[in-house]
C-alpha cells in the first residue's frame, strides 16, 4: 500500500511564479527519519515537472529558489536531498491521483495534534505564508528552514529558521529579525555578542545532531520554529553526503567516500 498523503497548495510558486505543489505524507506514521523523528513530512514540488527533470533542467528554482546547494543543471549539487529517492516518489504518486485534495477541514484532521516538517524538500518560501499559517494551526509544533530569507514573505521569519552558511548571513539575516540555522566547520567557534559589556553565546548546537550526541530529536525539541520560539540561533557541523561536505571545504577522507560516517569534534551546547 502506498504512503497516504495530502496536498495542501496548488498553484504558483512565490519564488518564480511557477506550477507548484505541497504535499503532506507520514500523516499515519510519519517519517523513519532518526534525526527528525516521526513528524509529517511537507513536500514542495513542481507540479509540471518530475523532480529530477527540473533539477536537470535548472527550473527546480520554482521550489528551491537560489539556494547554494543547488547547483545548476544538476552539476556541482551540493544539496542534502537526494531528488530521485523521496521527492521523486512522492511526485509519481501526485501524478497517479494518489493523494487526498483535502479540504482545510480535511487537513486540519489529518495533521492534529502532530508534527510538521516544513520543507522536507523545497523551501518554504515557495508556498503563501497564509497556507503556513492554516496548516500548522492545529499542529502540536513544527519545524522549518528556508535559504529564500532574503527574498521571501518577511512573516515567514514567524515560523521558520533562516538557513545561512557563513557568518556573514547570519549577521545580515539578524539584522533583518531572523533567527538562524547556521552550518558551521566543526571547529568553528559558536558565535558571540556583547551584552552588558560581557559576551554571551547567540548560538546553541542543535541537540539533535552528531556533534551532540542526538540528545533529542526535531520532533521532541521543537526550537526551530523561527521567532515563535524565544531560544537562541541554532547551529550545526557540516554533514551528509561527500558533497556536501566538499561544498564547506572539507576534505572528505576515503572512509567517508566508502559511505561510512567520519568522527565529529564539535562542542555541544544546550539551549
């Protein structure tokens, strides 16, 4: 049997202007994902294109708009979603008439009381910020990221993170009242700010990644829900396939190329 599913946006991409679709699955069991727990996944995709085709194409901007990580005519990818594994199967199953057209009331049934990953693959700036904010009204909590902070509807910064890679981001995305989901070089210093003539951190590492420990999971912790949560910026190691890794600068040895984890050195730190 199919994963069940729901879509909850058609229509057109706020980044480019292009067809786009929001899909809602794991709405019985939600993800194996270990890291995020078994929250409900939201899945943005074209809805004219088949996810690999668009990356190939370089039209994936209608979903993910000028992330870094994207590459360009699927050359040089550095992205951590892999878009012929999950986003593609989800794409066949909208095209085959698989998901529920759910009504908002429909919606509000299926996602009560769970956990919603915004953007398991796309980025939430892509969809209106008033579908967000029906959605996630019956949810117990969230969770979410978007590299289109620059461009996107500033009231996004209410319920997602600004994705930023270098320190320079992370100022520019503060100034303009984000918080922060910054990938940093394990040795990286977590960053700092002077407050009362004395520096207090302005980062923690998410406790849900290597470097931590896996103390939790998203689905427990729940601190990257933009402002709506008062913690700090969170931070995390670079991580995930060889090239991804490489697109920090990261020499990437031969044991992880063979597809085993390498150690982590970066410090934990509690929000």
């Amino acid at each position: 049997m199919s994963e069940p599913g729901a879509i909850f946006y058609r229509g057109p991409s706020l980044l480019t202007g292009d067809p786009i679709v929001g899909v809602a699955t794991g709405l019985e069991g939600g993800s194996a994902n270990a890291k995020t727990g078994p929250m409900v996944q939201a899945w943005i995709l074209r809805s004219d294109v088949a996810p690999m085709d668009a990356v190939r194409e370089n039209i994936d901007d209608a979903i993910c708009g000028t992330c870094a990580l994207r590459g360009r005519g699927g050359l040089d990818r550095k992205c951590y979603v892999t878009p012929w594994l999950g986003p593609h199967n989800v794409w066949k199953r909208f095209v085959a008439g698989a998901y529920l057209e759910a009504s908002w009331l429909d919606l509000h049934a299926l996602v009560e009381g769970r956990h919603l990953r915004l953007g398991a693959y796309g980025d939430p700036g892509a969809v209106p910020f008033e579908v967000w904010r029906a959605l996630l009204v019956k949810t117990a909590g969230w969770v979410g990221y978007t590299h289109a902070w620059r461009v996107c509807d500033p009231r996004l910064k209410t319920i997602v993170m600004a994705s930023v890679d270098t320190e320079h981001e992370f100022i520019v995305a503060h100034l303009a009242g984000w918080r922060t989901f910054r990938v940093r070089i394990s040795n990286d210093p977590l960053l700092t700010g002077k407050l009362a003539r004395r520096l207090v951190p302005l980062e923690f590492v998410c406790p849900a990644s290597d470097e931590a420990g896996h103390k939790t999971t998203c689905e427990r912790c729940q601190l990257c829900r933009g402002t709506s949560s008062p913690a700090r910026s969170v931070t995390i190691c670079a991580h995930g396939k060889p090239s991804t890794l490489r697109a920090f600068g990261i020499r990437v040895p031969m044991f992880v190329q063979r597809g085993t984890s390498p150690p982590n050195v970066g410090v934990a730190e509690s929000a």
